[in-house]
C-alpha cells in the first residue's frame, strides 16, 4: 500500500506493525457501472460465478463487486511495513481481492475479539467449502 502524498507520514502508522492483519476500505475503481446519465441504476439481485451463475440472490447476500455503492471491504495480513522509502511508508500485505492502484479510502487494524466471530454462519457459500479457492 503506497499513500498519496498527503497521507505519508509514518506517525500515521505508529503501533500498526503489532497488527498481523488490517481492514482496507476501498474503491471497486474498474468495475464502476458506467451509463448516459450520472444516475446508473443498480440491481437487487446478482448472480454469484460460485452457484454457477444461475441463481438468483439479493446483492447484499453476495460479495458481488456489482453494488448500490463502488465500497469493497477486505481483511489482509500484514507482511511488512516500511518505513523510509522514497514513496513514503509502505505496507506490504498478502492475501489482497484487489487490483494494484485501487484507491484504498481507509485502513483499520484486525481486532481478534471484534472481528472474529468462529461460530458465525457463511450462508450459500458453507455449502460450497469442498470448491472454496485459496487467496494467495
């Protein structure tokens, strides 16, 4: 993760590299709905590539990149933070389901007690873990 000018200063990151995970809060950047007026009309249902795009579910059932809004939500591990490069300070991440230049809006740290809840329930897809696909 690289910052824009204005946001690079490593006070930001102070206390982030006792974090093995963050949260990133970004923009679905290329794959934005664009139409003839700024109004694009969204779709209650999509169509999930994992049930084999055939069924039906409303969109905020899915992780469908085709949303009411362009936000994406990822949890990724914290690989390494640099501190003094010539781009500022760095965070290297692993496991990201985005593409290199997504505009990244915010960054919180993984919180073991609040974001993990290992009795939760994962709908659709813990019918599908036999065809779950390893992120790397």
């Amino acid at each position: 993760i690289v910052f824009e000018p204005a946001y690079r200063n490593p006070e930001a990151l102070r206390g982030l590299e006792a974090f093995s995970h963050i949260w990133l809060i970004w923009e679905f950047s290329a794959n934005m709905r664009r139409g003839a007026s700024a109004e694009v009309e969204w779709q209650p249902t999509v169509r999930p590539p994992r049930l084999g795009g055939n069924t039906h579910l409303g969109v905020f059932a899915t992780r469908s990149p085709f949303r009411p809004n362009p936000l994406g939500l990822s949890c990724v591990q914290v690989a390494e933070i640099e501190q003094d490069t010539p781009d500022g300070p760095i965070i290297h991440v692993k496991g990201a389901d985005l593409m290199d230049g997504t505009p990244i809006y915010d960054i919180k740290p993984y919180i073991v007690y609040a974001d993990s809840h290992p009795d939760a329930k994962s709908g659709f897809v813990d019918s599908l873990a036999e065809k779950r696909l390893e992120v790397i």
